[in-house]
C-alpha cells in the first residue's frame, strides 16, 4: 500500500523527469492540495498510508503538471499579498513581482478613489481594497470571462470592488486619484520565446503588448488624464526593460515625480508619476 511519503517521491520523480521547473515544490503543493495538509501535519503522518484511489487522484494532478499545465490551473487558485484568489484560462495568474506594484500604490492609498485598467483577476483592486483602505475602487476590462473571476474574487474576499465590462475608458466615467494598471505589454515576437505554461495555457489578450510592447502604455496615457483628478497618481507594472520607455510616455504627458522601481531582483517593475494641470494640486 501507497504512502504519503510514497506518493510525494513518485511525484517529484514524474515531474523531474518532464523537466518541469521546481518539480519537487509542486509536487509538493499538489499532495498538500489534495489531502488539505501543511508541511507540519505531512511531518507528523508522512508514513500514513493512502488509498489506491487517493494515489490515482494525485498522480493524475502530477500528470497533469507534468504537461505544463500551471500549478494554479490545476488547483484553481494562487496566493497574492496574503490573499487566495480564483484563478482560471481566462486570467492571468498572479504573479510576486505584481505585488511590488501593489505594495507601491498602498503608500498613497488611503481614502482615495482608485481605478485599476486591464484588472484581470482584479487581484490588483481587491488587494487594496482590503488591505489599503481607499475610498473606492473600479476594476476594467474587456474580458466578460476575466470579469467573472474578478468578481467571484470578489465575494470570496468580501471587498466592494465595482467592475466595468470596457474597452479601456470606453464606459469609465468619472475621476480618479490613482490609475493603476498591468498591462499586457510583452512584445508579440518574443510571446512565442516564453515558457510553454505561459505561452499555451494564460490569455494571449492579457500577455501581447504588440510590436514594441509599449501599445497599452500609449493608449492608457492617451486618455488617462481626463479620468484623473489633478495631482493624482498613475503606476504601471512594466518588463524588466522597458523602465526609461514608460517614463518618457509619462513625461511627454506632463507628469512629474517620475519613479522607477525595481522588484526584488533588482529589475526595473513599476514606473510612477503625477499628474499635474492647471487647476488646483491634489493633496
């Protein structure tokens, strides 16, 4: 009879031989899923055997993984800023570099109206709604399945995000003191270069940034500031390289206080600035 620990091995042996990155993690993660066990409890009852079907139901999640389908598609959710969110096909999966985003909006957060383009999941909105107090938030995108995910995240994290079917600011209305967005913005040609849980199994719609990468960048600026109270703020998740492209967009659109920071690889992820016009500052 099959163990836990039988189990554990078998699968990280599966995995290793597809060459599936971190193949002992998510083999790992897999039994955890399944039997709803942390690693203490596993500690405790790894020589605790499993039935036949126990073992058919793991291997096959490990099958699963082992033909590159995300960790997060197969257990339908992913932890982002302490928080489970829904995943599925239809939304990108969260992802740690994204909460240096998050992290940066929060500093300014509180008791503002926020409004976050391209929301996806809308793990970006509801991770402030909840952990930043803001006065409001709206989640846009143009995806009705995405949208669905993002307000099923919703309900689960008991937030009161509004979300908004639009074609960016096509059906926005009113003014916002902070516009945060992750865009897609990797450039078409180098889609086909990503990993294969990337490329094959997350939405082309929320990946291609078109020829340059840059598309969702310009298009957002285009029309962002007549959606923005004066002085608010924009930030925006970024490739690695595209920090001093981003800043100049915002730059030629009159934003002051430009900032790039890095993630914690010490690559360029968020590009920052405020708006400024005519009228009185926002404080």
């Amino acid at each position: 009879m099959k163990t836990l620990e039988n189990a554990l091995q078998e699968g990280r042996k599966f995995l290793k031989e597809k060459q599936i990155a971190d193949s002992d993690i998510d083999a790992w993660y897999l039994l955890s899923f399944l039997f709803k066990m942390d690693r203490a409890r596993y500690l405790m009852h790894s020589s605790m055997p499993i039935s036949q079907v126990e073992y058919h139901e793991y291997m096959e999640l490990v099958k699963k993984r082992g033909n590159h389908i995300p960790l997060q598609h197969i257990t339908g959710e992913q932890e982002f800023m302490g928080l489970n969110f829904k995943v599925s096909k239809d939304v990108l999966i969260p992802r740690q570099d994204t909460e240096i985003l998050v992290q940066e909006v929060l500093k300014t957060a509180e008791g503002k109206n926020v409004l976050d383009m391209c929301t996806g999941s809308g793990c970006i909105i509801i991770s402030l709604d909840k952990l930043g107090n803001i006065k409001s938030g709206v989640g846009v995108d143009i995806s009705e399945a995405a949208l669905k995910i993002a307000n099923e995240n919703n309900t689960r994290l008991e937030t009161k995000v509004q979300f908004l079917q639009s074609n960016l600011f096509e059906q926005v209305r009113g003014k916002y003191d902070i516009i945060v967005s992750n865009p897609p913005y990797i450039p078409t040609s180098d889609i086909e270069t990503l990993m294969d849980e990337v490329k094959e199994h997350e939405p082309p719609i929320a990946l291609d940034g078109k020829e340059d990468g840059l598309y969702f960048y310009r298009c957002i600026l285009s029309e962002g500031t007549e959606y923005m109270n004066p002085g608010g703020f924009i930030f925006f998740e970024i490739g690695w390289d595209q920090g001093m492209a981003v800043s100049r967009l915002l730059k030629e659109k009159g934003f002051q206080d430009i900032r790039i920071i890095k993630d914690l690889a010490g690559l360029d992820r968020v590009v920052t600035g405020r708006y400024v016009n005519q009228e009185e500052p926002f404080t």
